[in-house]
C-alpha cells in the first residue's frame, strides 16, 4: 500500500509540473491567431537643409504708360534655384532665390506704338510651409527685381527695377533627395520714367506667374 501511495505522489508531481511548464510556454509563445503588425508609410525624413533646382513657366501681366495706353503683356521665363529651409516640427521656414530669363512682352495700339518688354526677373522670397508627409504647401512672399524696357518711335529705355512679389505653391518629395514643385506669385516692379520715349512718361509693370520646377535637396 505504502508504495502504491508513493507511485501515485509522483505522478501527480510530474502531472503538475509538465501543467506549469506547458502554461508557461503558452504564454511566451505568440498566438498563431494574433493581429499582425500594423505597417506605416515613413513620412519624408526632414525638409532641412540647402536645395538647388530648376524652373520655368509662363506669366500674363499689364503695363500701363501713363496718360497714353494700358495694354496686357505675356511670355515665358525658365532659369535656376537655390534655397534653404528648416523644419521646426510640422513647420517649414525657409529662404529661396530664383533667376531666371524671361520674355513677357505686350504692346498698346498708343499714338507713338508703345511696347513693354521683361527681359530677365529674380526674386529673394521667404517662404512658410507645412510639413505633411511628403507634401508640403506654403505661402512665399519677398523681394522681386528685374529689367524690362520701354519702347516707341522716340526711342527705348532700359531699367532694372525692383518691386515685390507674393504667392503660394506646393511642393513633392518623390525620390530620395528629389522634390518637384508647383507655385503661383504676383510680381509688381514698380514704374519708371522712359525720358528717351516721351518726357514725364510713367511705364509699369505687374505680372502673373505660374512655374514649376524641380529641387535636389542635400
């Protein structure tokens, strides 16, 4: 009797003990039926740091030659791009340059053929964006500067004149440290005197741009 009390002791020894070490691998094992692991879209890592590009596009303006004629201007412009931005948070802040040739030209049927020529624009714009992912709109607004002429019979003038401009665009981080661009800004380069077209003549020049271009961020 007394060993049959003892076979039946270790048998519920060992019974209990295999119990507590098939829970406890129950518990460190993962379920075969758990969720998976969720996947997420890295954002675009950072909008920090310097950026070179290229631009081009196309702009519709009017020049006024006062007491004579108002007439509408337009053309192209294609040329390059350089900039910094830093990122504080979801916030984008940064500076940008552009230089680029232009050919925006319109003429009024005026007495003495009056004609309006943008040869070259550049502007020195901040710029405040949202860093959403790999897109990022912004608003841009700075100094803009550039030469156009005045013509008619009498003569031309050339001047380079500088002004203002504002706009807003968004911008594509689509490969590695490339991002294209889209934006719109309004140029305003002031007026100036075309002594050699007829004296105390006032000419203007205001335009809108559309370009787009793309960035190589390092």
């Amino acid at each position: 009797m007394r060993r049959v009390w003892l076979a039946s002791a270790c048998v519920a020894a060992l019974t209990i003990s295999g119990g507590a070490a098939l829970a406890a691998d129950m518990y460190a094992r993962p379920s075969p039926y758990a969720a998976p692991m969720q996947s997420y879209v890295v954002p675009y890592a950072t909008w920090t740091g310097f950026y070179v590009g290229v631009n081009g596009g196309a702009g519709w303006g009017s020049s006024t030659w006062s007491g004579f004629s108002n007439f509408n201007t337009s053309g192209g412009l294609v040329g390059g791009t350089v900039g910094y931005n830093h990122q504080f948070g979801s916030v984008v802040g940064g500076v940008e340059g552009d230089l680029d040739w232009a050919s925006i030209q319109g003429g009024g049927v005026c007495t003495f053929g009056c004609q309006t020529t943008n040869n070259w624009l550049g502007t020195v714009r901040g710029r405040v964006g949202y860093a959403g992912g790999t897109w990022m709109p912004y608003l841009t607004g700075g100094l803009a500067f550039g030469n156009f002429q005045a013509g008619n019979i009498f003569g031309t003038s050339n001047t380079t004149n500088a002004g203002w401009t504002l706009g807003a665009g968004v911008e594509y981080a689509f490969a590695g440290n490339w991002t294209v661009k889209a934006e719109y800004l309004y140029v305003d380069l002031g007026n100036f005197n075309c002594s050699t077209c007829i004296a105390g003549t006032n000419v203007s020049s205001t335009m809108n741009l559309v370009r787009a271009g793309v960035n190589f961020h390092f």
